[in-house]
C-alpha cells in the first residue's frame, strides 16, 4: 500500500507547490502593476491599440509556422503526412501551452495528439514530440550565449553574466557531447517507459521503430536544430516589433537581449504555471537595464500574453471539431440525400 500512495502523495504535494507558485506569481504580479502604475501601463497599451495587438499575432503566426516547420523537418520522409499537419499540430501544441499552464507535459501531450489526427502513427508522434523538445531546448542555449555576449558588449561589467556564461558554455558542451547519443538515449528511454508502464509493452516494437527511423537521419536533426534557432531569433524579432508599436523601439541587439534572458529566466522558474508574475518581472528588470519604464514593461507582457490567447482561441476550436468529428462522425457532417 505504501508502495502506492507514496506517488500519489509526491504528485499532491507537486500539485500543491504549483498552486502555491502560482498564487505567489500572481501576487507579484500585482505587486509590480502598483509599482508601475495603472495610468503608464495604460497609455502604454493605448500607444499600442487594437490593430497593434493584431499585428503582433499575425508576426506570432509567422513563428508558429517556423516551429512546425522544424517539427516537419525532423520527421519528413518517414511516412505521408503534410506539412500543415505539423504546423497545426504545433499550434495546437502552442494552445494548449497556453491555456494549460498548471500542466507541465499537457501541452507536448495534446500535440502529439494533434500530430495523430493529422495522419501520424501514435509512436512516431510520440517520439517526435519528444525529440522536437529536446533539440527546441538545444536551440535555445546558443540563442541565451548570444544574449549575454551583446549585453556584455553593451554594458561591459555587468554582475552575473560571467556566471551565465559559464552555466549556458557547461549546457552547450553537454549537449554537443550528447548528440552523437542520442540514438542510445532514446533506447535507453524507451526501455525505462516499458519496464515502468507495463501497458506500453504492445507498443515496443511500433516505439523502438519510429526511434530508429527518427534518430538515424542526422540531415534531418540537424535541420530541425537549425530552424528551432531561427524560432528563437524570430522571437527576438517580435520583440523589436512590439516596442515599436508601443511608441518604444528598441535596437535590435537589446531586443535579442531582453527576449533572450527572459526566455532563461523562465526556463529557470518553468515550475511557476504560466510564469505568473516572472514573465512580467523579468521584464521589468530586463527593459530597465535599457531605460525602458515599468509599466512599458509591463504592457509588454501583458500584450505578449493577449496575443497567445488571440492565436489560442481559434486553434483549440479547431482542434475540438476534429476531436468531435471522431466521436459524432455523422453529426459532424450530416447525410446527403439518398445516404
């Protein structure tokens, strides 16, 4: 018995710690709104307007696309499905990220679903969700190094930045020395998920097989490892858009720095659901360093998060009326005549 309850005491006591965090997140984020002030993030937002906020998704979609294009590049040639299914797939993947922040593996979950009913195998999308992951995050330290050598650049003696280099230099040798493993990681994996869910044995050979075709086309890994790079240097672009809709530019060295150290940030504090209240202070201290006021900052943030609900929203339709179409196949779409 105790066997048992001791996972689930573990998992109530994460899911506790979440809320806590979260509630502590939103705290400091209303914290930092007195601190700024309702009027300066206000007229900030004014600055930016409705058709600013469209803007800014639509540069978003554009990113989005770039993502399932790295998706599309690591499993392209291993069976027949479009590229669009991968775009949407990661889209619904981004959605479901957003609208489920207290999930930590609900948004890769209900991608790799998305990925399923685009005409994918379920282990190939499993493993390929997984795989997206990892070289997403692999993509992302040299986005960070870059982020650090231009504040360094710009401000020269910053404290803390010789200790980020030498974190983010120990995480790119460890990646670039795990690589050439990673078709063994991924056995090692999958031998652990089938000695620990004893369900998951029917799928063994359907597993180890999408691992093999996967992990074995290098070309294909590093394309995807290229692309989710340029993602992350997108994102920087849409940093710079955004200021200068607010009436605020930025340069692009200081867009690539603040989109690049709030990234870490939140890749630091990832148990905070939704990065309550880090996001926004992240930005805070990040744009002051540039003489951006608060409730710029803040503004920032807040357009930031309307615009993933904007894209949110529309996609989640989506994916809910093709899951319906599965369950009420002739209420989705009605008989014709002589049916």
């Amino acid at each position: 018995m105790e066997g048992h309850a001791t996972p689930a005491r573990a998992n109530r006591r994460l899911k506790i710690a979440g809320v806590a965090a979260f509630l502590a997140g939103i705290l400091l984020g209303f914290g930092l709104v007195i601190y700024a002030g309702l009027g300066a993030i206000g007229d900030a937002l004014a600055s930016l307007g409705v058709s600013g906020l469209l803007i800014a998704a639509l540069a978003h979609v554009a990113v989005v696309v770039c993502l399932g294009t790295a998706w599309w590049a690591i499993g392209r040639g291993q069976l027949r499905l479009h590229y669009w299914g991968f775009v949407w797939a990661r889209a619904v993947r981004e959605a479901a990220a957003d609208a489920l922040p207290f999930s930590q593996i609900g948004g890769y979950a209900i991608g790799a679903r998305a990925l399923v009913l685009a005409g994918a195998d379920a282990a190939f999308a499993g493993v390929t969700t997984l795989l997206d992951f990892t070289l997403e995050f692999a993509g992302k330290i040299p986005y960070m190094l870059l982020g650090l050598v231009l504040l360094e650049l710009m401000q020269p003696g910053r404290p803390g930045v010789l200790s980020g280099f030498a974190v983010l230099a120990f995480a790119a040798a460890a990646i670039l020395l795990f690589l050439p493993r990673i078709k063994a990681f991924f056995r090692l994996l999958a031998e652990r998920a089938f000695a620990r869910w004893q369900n998951l044995a029917r799928w063994r050979e359907r597993i180890a097989e999408a691992s093999r075709q996967t992990t074995s086309r290098r070309g294909n890994l590093w394309a995807g490892g290229i692309l989710h790079f340029a993602c992350w240097m997108m994102g920087a672009g849409e940093t710079w858009l955004i200021f200068l809709l607010m009436a605020h530019p930025v340069t692009a060295s200081q867009a690539i720095v603040i989109d690049s150290l709030v990234g870490a940030i939140r890749a630091a504090l990832f148990f905070v659901p939704g990065s309550a209240g880090v996001q926004e202070a992240a930005y805070v201290l990040l744009c002051g360093l540039f003489g951006l006021p608060p409730g710029t900052a803040i503004a920032f943030s807040l357009v930031r998060r309307a615009r993933d609900l904007l894209i949110a929203a529309p996609v989640f339709l989506s994916w809910h009326w093709r899951e319906t179409r599965l369950l009420f196949p002739r209420w989705a779409r009605p008989e014709k005549p002589g049916d």
